[in-house]
C-alpha cells in the first residue's frame, strides 16, 4: 500500500516501520501536498497537533480526501481526550499512540490492512452479482475473438491475457510455456510486460510450481506467503497473484497468470475467470498444434509423393537404361512388366501389352521349357537364384544369359518373380579363350626342365614339378612360403630385385642373377634365376625361373682341378723318370761296392769293415726311400683314363702317408689301426687324392710344434661289404655351419690364397662317382673325423680283375 506521511520529521518511526513491512510511503510536512498527490495514494497518516492547527491547506487537504475516498490513520501523543477528539473529528479510520513502538505499529497497520480488504471484499459481493453476467458475456466475446484470430497462437495468447487482465481487474498478466526446466514467459501485458521473453528455472517461481503441480495456486500478499519470490515480486511490486495451469490434450503444458498490487486483490470468481481463459487458451493450443501437425502431415505426404514420382521415374531410367533384361511375372506366369532393352531384344514394339505375348511366340520350345521350369524353381523355393540359359534373337542368334530370379511382394503381400538376366556371351568366350590359354600354359610350366615358382610379392602360390625336384620338397611344402626361405643368406638381398618382377607387366627382368639355393635336406645348389609378370589365375603375378647350375659348376670345378692334377701328374711322371735313371746306377754301384768290400775285407783294418758296412746300409736305406718316393709319385700321376680296377686300400694309406710325411710329423703322432678289408672298385690314383687331401686338411687343423700331444688316425675296416676308412684327428674342430658346407665347392676357411675351397668338393665327387659315400662329423675344441665307405667289389668283377 502507499501511504503518505505528514510529518517534519524525515525519520519518523512510523514511517520506517511501513517501509520495513514493504509499503511504499511518502513524507511530506504540509503545504506541498496536492490533490495529484492525494490521488496517488491509499493511507494518509496525519497527526493531532496538526488537525488543531485548523489551517487554510489542511482544510483543502481534507476536502481532496474525500473525494479521493483516501483512508486515514491518526497519530496522538496520548490517549487523552484533547489528542484523540480532533482525530475522531475528521473520521480517522484508525489510530497509534505514542510511544510508538515497531511492535505497535505493526499490530496494528496489520489490523488496518484486513479491514480494509475486508470493505474491499464486502464492496466486490456485491457487485459480483451484477459483474457475472457481464463477465460471461465478456468470456463468450472473447471465444468469439479467438475464433476469429485463427490459428496465429501468438494473437491468440495476448488476447486472452489482456482480457483475464480486464475481467479478474489485475494489473498485469503473463502467458508462460514449459520448455525443459524453464519457465518460458511467451506473452506478458500490463505492468508484467517487461517479463516477456524471460526465462526462469521452472522450480524458482509459483508460476512454476503451479505448473509442477498441476494445480491452481493463489497468494493474497506475496509479503507473507512463503511460496512467493520475493525478489520477482518486490522487483513488480506484485502483492496479490493467481497462477492457472495450461493444459493441451491432459498435459500441462504452461500457466496463466496474473497479478496485482493490491493485496486480496482476487477472489473465487477470479479463479474460476481465469481457469475458463486457461481452457480456451488450451483449447486454442492443441487446435494449433493440430493443425501444425497436419500442415506437416500434408507437407510430409506431399514431399513423399515426390519423392515416389522421382524414385519411379529413376527406377525407369534405371531399369531402361541398363543392358541387362528385367522382366516381372505373376504367379499364374504371365509378364506384367519389361524393361526397354528386354524389348530391343526380342524386337516387341513400344507400348505392346507384353502380358498377351506368351514365351512361345519369343523363343524355340526347348528354350521355355528350361526358362519355364527355372521360373517354377524360384517360385517355389522362394530364395534367390542365378543360372544360365542360351537365349536365340528372333533372328537365330545363340546368346548365352546369366539370369538372377528373386520374389517381390506387392503391398497386399501379392508375390511376383523378378528376373535380371546379363548376356553373357563374350565373357564366356572370352573365359573358354582364357582357360585354353592357362591349360597350355600350365602345360608348359609343368613339363619345363627349369624350375617355376609364381607369386604375388610373398608365399608361393604355384610350383612346378621340377621346382618340387629342384628343392627335393613336395608342392604342399613349398606353397604358402616364401622363395627366399630357400636361398643363401648371403644372396638374398641380390635375389630381392629379381623375385619381385620390379618391372613392366610382360617385360622379363633385365638382369639373370645367380644365387645359392639351400635344399631342407642339406647341401647347396647354384641357379640361375629370372622373372617374368604375366596374369595367373586371372590376376598379375610374377613367375620366377631358376635353372639348376650345381653340376654344371661342379663339372667345372673338377675340369679346373683334373688339369691341374693332369700337370702335376705330368710333371711327377717327368720327375720320376729323371730320377730312375739314375737311380738305377746308383742302386746298382751299391751293389758293386758292396761286393768290392767283401772282396778286401782282408786289407782293411781291425773296425774299417763294419764303419764302411753301416754307411752302405744307410745309403741303401736312403736310396730305397727315394725308390719308394719315385714309386709313390708314379702311383699319383696315372690318369682318369685308365678304367676301374681292384683297389688295396692299404696300399693307397701307404702312398699317401708317405707324401703327407713332411706335413705330418712336425704336428702329429700318426696311428694306423687297419684291419683287412675287400678290395674295392676304382682309381687307385682318385683314392690316393682323396686320403691325401684328408691327411692333409688334419695336419692343418693341428697347430705345428707339439706332435707328441695330438694324434691323426688312420682307420681301415670292413662292415658288411663294405670297407670303412676313417681319418681322425684331434685339431680344432668345426662349428656347426662350418660343417654343413664344406662339401660346396669354393668353400673353405683358410686364409686368401691358401686355399681354393674345391678339395674336399672333388672327394665328394670322386666317392661318390664310385659308388661310396664321405660323410664328417666334429666338435669344435676336440677334433674331426671324416668317414669314407665304399662297396666291395662284386665276384665277378674280382676274378676278371685278376685275371681268372
């Protein structure tokens, strides 16, 4: 309430008091105040000392009051009779006392308020009465104008609050939407209106809670209830409010409310003005929402049917535009639709009614049958299904089709076959041209001497016969590996280029490399590897050639050797012969002088005789070793055309522990442990070589200065019928990968120069050219054996080779 207060004092108690309990009060001491102010306000408190005064602006004051029908509190000193009779004189409604104390004050403002509201109240029953029929009426007017505003919600809302505004007498009203956990103020009028497009958490206001509730809510002094915010209220200066739900199809949806400054400004009737607003507005919503849903229903179907006309008319252009033949018939066989190249095919004019034409009139009778029983098949099982078939044009023509049949359903659930049919024609000839090209190419592969391995940059995906012979492994152990697995470390990186066909589709590899390849079972082959990117299989692949050199180089190798072997033999033959001669004389004057000695044995002295007896012992002792040198010699230098014959081993031990004598004394104790054995079948000179080399290659593998404490056996026995040659020696040693080469030729672990790495390659070779078998086995620190095994020679051939 605004209560104006005659006073001089500024800070006045009663006026503090009021403007603690949230009234709004003006003070003024007297001849200022006008009849505008008088208007502006509802309370004017006056004291008795200035009704007394009886003066000339207290006199008009009374007068504006009046007709300002403004209430009035008195202010007294006292309870005496002088200070409460002016008082009463000009019809005070009230009156407080001094001294004037909070408590007073507010006790009895509060008593003022309700007796006012209470006039207040009395005064609207009986006009409501009079008022209803005219609210009605107002109520059915605005229905009428809602009607009338259509569907434009927002004309709708603002006219509804303008009118609850009107018909409850508030001072402003506000129509406000839920939009998640906010309180959207949507439409706002009177003095409400500076809420409009606020947003408030639905929780923080009565609005709010009245929309949570779904209830009406009412507060008659916003100043006391508890439920009110204060802060909106006070910011409003709102005393008295009314909340309403807004409901569209059950649901609340909003509120409406509205507001006034006055406190117990609405009553029951207010309430139920207010709910039948809510109604219409509710009303109003959901036609609204209706009418949007259907606008977005008719917009939803309009664009759908669009869409369809736009779908149909590409499915067309699809279907007419794509070289296959489609076709859809019903159950009962008859052709409900084709496509145009279905009827360039079989020459149907544009618009003929394809379902009169039966099949017999478009293809031969063996032709509708199969299609005829394939259409049934389809129909029947209901999945799926792909097939050949040999369509003639109308002119002959034989066509081969691949055709796709499926069932579609209509929208009734009606069942129809579809057909997609694909001339096929040159693929197929194109596929049987490709098949007789890979037959003819898989032939050649497989019968190519060479070995072939195809891939496509990693495992194998094919090998040929010789390929499997090539690495001694069968297909299923080579397909899925990688060729690289099989060649020599120490090549791989040189066979990279080459095996991933880096070249030109068609075009073969610029370079042959060759490489060592390495068998699972043992042993090392050399190759010559080329490549080739051709299609296999229908897809690039590079096909890798490898021509198996092993023999070849062996072949050479032992050429290289058997001519250096050939000069040597030469030159021992040569040697040997300058060395016989004289020899012989000088054997001979051996002889002649000892008999001379034996002759004057009489003239020599006591002594002489046995001194010069024992110097002719060792003369002929040294000319009998240069006899068995030259001997030895003549042995190695007989050639590899002289044909197989009986062999002594011993007698081969013998020579070649005589030539290797230089070499193995200073490292080694020799120790020969043989036994007798068969005669054997070969070249006493290849044999002799080959004990050679390994007497040889022991005493290497024995440091020089120490004989007495390393030993090299020699071991000859018989096993069955065969004869077993042993060479032990108690050197070095070998590692494992050591000795798994050092029967490839070129191999060796002397230092450059010292050795050509192809001895013990030409054993192997010479052994295994008669039959035999060398093997070796060691442990590096303690030393290596090397095994020779030959056959004995056969019966037949013993009697012939000697003679019987």
């Amino acid at each position: 309430m605004r209560f104006l207060l005659l006073s001089r004092d500024g800070d006045h108690p009663i006026g503090s008091e009021l403007a603690q309990m949230g009234h709004e009060v003006v003070v003024a001491s007297g001849p200022e105040v006008t009849a505008a102010t008088i208007s502006l306000v509802d309370v004017l408190v006056v004291g008795a000392e200035q009704v007394r005064e009886k003066s000339e602006w207290f006199t008009r004051l009374r007068a504006q009051i009046r007709a300002a029908e403004v209430s009035m509190i008195g202010m007294a000193s006292s309870l005496a009779d002088e200070e409460l009779s002016p008082l009463m004189e000009i019809g005070v409604d009230d009156y407080l006392v001094a001294p004037f104390h909070a408590a007073d004050i507010r006790a009895r403002i509060t008593l003022f308020e309700r007796r006012c509201y209470a006039f207040m109240r009395r005064q609207s029953h009986e006009e409501s009465a009079r008022g209803e029929i005219e609210r009605l009426a107002a109520i059915i007017q605005t229905q009428n104008d809602i009607a009338l505003a259509g569907l434009d919600l927002e004309v709708v809302m603002r006219l509804i609050s303008e009118r609850a505004m009107i018909l409850c007498g508030a001072g402003g009203a506000a129509v406000g939407i839920i939009e998640g956990d906010e309180m959207y103020y949507r439409v706002c009028t009177g003095y409400s209106k500076q809420f409009e497009g606020a947003r408030l958490p639905v929780g923080s206001t009565m609005a709010g809670s009245s929309v949570l509730r779904g209830q009406v809510m009412r507060t008659d002094d916003a100043e006391r209830d508890p439920r009110a915010n204060f802060d909106v209220a006070r910011r409003l200066k709102v005393r008295s409010m009314l909340n309403v739900p807004l409901k569209r199809d059950n649901q609340t949806v909003g509120v409406l409310s509205i507001v006034s400054q006055v406190p117990y400004a609405f009553v029951d009737s207010d309430e139920r003005t207010l709910e039948l607003m809510a109604g219409l507005l509710g009303a109003a919503m959901g036609n609204a929402a209706e009418h949007a849903a259907k606008q977005a229903l008719m917009t939803e179907v309009a664009s759908i049917v669009t869409a369809l006309q736009e779908s149909q008319h590409l499915f067309d252009s699809f279907l007419n535009n794509n070289p296959a033949l489609a076709y859809m018939k019903d159950e009962g066989g008859r052709r409900v639709f084709v496509n145009e190249p279905f009827r360039r095919f079989f020459a149907l004019a544009p618009g003929t009614d394809v379902s009169t034409i039966p099949d017999e009139q478009l293809m031969p009778p063996e032709t509708v049958a199969l299609l005829s029983e394939q259409d049934d098949q389809a129909f029947k099982s209901g999945q799926p299904s792909v097939s050949e078939s040999m369509i003639p044009t109308p002119e002959g023509e034989p066509r081969q089709f691949l055709t796709y049949r499926f069932i579609a359903r209509d929208s009734s659930g009606r069942r129809f076959l579809g057909g997609v049919s694909f001339d096929i024609t040159e693929r197929k000839a194109a596929e049987e041209a490709l098949r007789r090209s890979e037959e003819s190419f898989r032939a050649l592969i497989e019968g190519s001497p060479e070995a072939i391995f195809v891939h496509r940059g990693g495992p194998l995906l094919y090998v040929n016969p010789s390929a499997c012979s090539f690495l001694r492994l069968k297909a299923s152990e080579l397909v899925g590996r990688s060729l690289l697995d099989f060649i020599h470390p120490d090549d791989r990186a040189a066979a990279a280029g080459t095996l991933d066909g880096g070249m030109l589709p068609g075009r073969t590899s610029l370079r042959v490399r060759e490489v060592r390849f390495l068998p699972p079972d043992g042993g090392v082959l050399t190759a010559e590897i080329s490549s080739l990117r051709l299609v296999f299989a229908g897809q690039p692949a590079t096909i890798v050639s490898a021509r198996d050199l092993t023999e070849r180089k062996q072949i050479q190798a032992r050429l290289v050797v058997a001519d250096r072997l050939a000069s040597v033999g030469t030159l021992a033959a040569g040697v040997a012969h300058e060395i016989n001669n004289p020899l012989a004389f000088v054997i001979s004057n051996l002889s002649f002088l000892t008999e001379e000695l034996h002759a004057i044995t009489e003239l020599l002295p006591p002594g002489r005789l046995s001194e010069l007896e024992e110097v002719l012992e060792e003369t002929n002792e040294g000319v009998n070793r240069v006899r068995l040198i030259v001997q030895d010699l003549k042995t190695f230098s007989r050639g590899d055309e002289e044909l197989p014959t009986a062999v002594d081993l011993r007698r081969v031990i013998d020579s070649a522990l005589a030539l290797a004598r230089g070499e193995l004394r200073h490292r080694a104790t020799v120790v020969k442990d043989m036994s007798d054995v068969p005669l054997v079948e070969g070249s006493e000179a290849r044999f002799g070589q080959v004990v050679l080399n390994l007497l040889i290659n022991a005493a290497h593998a024995i440091s020089a200065g120490q004989p007495d404490k390393n030993e090299i056996r020699v071991v000859l026995r018989a096993e069955s019928d065969h004869a077993i040659l042993e060479v032990r020696d108690t050197g070095c040693g070998m590692a494992p990968e050591v000795l798994s080469r050092i029967f490839d030729p070129f191999f060796t672990t002397k230092p450059v120069g010292v050795g050509t790495g192809l001895g013990l390659s030409i054993c192997h070779g010479i052994i295994t050219g008669f039959g035999g078998e060398i093997t070796a086995s060691s442990e590096v620190g303690k030393g290596s054996t090397f095994r020779i095994s030959l056959p004995a020679i056969r019966k037949s051939k013993l009697k012939t080779a000697l003679g019987g």
